[in-house]
C-alpha cells in the first residue's frame, strides 16, 4: 500500500467495462421497449 499514489492508477480497463455495461443497457431497454409496443399493438 505505500506504493499507491493517488491519480496514478490506470483505469483503461475499468472504463471499457462501464462503457459495454452502458451499451448492453441501452440495448436492453430498447429492446424491451419495443417487445412492450408490439405486444400493445397486437394486443389492440
């Protein structure tokens, strides 16, 4: 832990993760949002 310095750490890997977790979201609430119309209009 003496090692450590504050803003030296490198957060590459950290950001690639948030940035697919972002986008599987997305996706996923689109996809939802859409499953939810075409039920409402067949449905109709």
């Amino acid at each position: 832990m003496a090692d450590y310095k504050h803003g030296e750490m490198d957060t590459t890997e950290q950001e690639k993760t948030f940035e697919g977790f972002i986008k599987f979201s997305t996706w996923g609430a689109i996809i939802v949002i859409c499953v939810l119309i075409f039920i409402a209009l067949v449905n109709a």
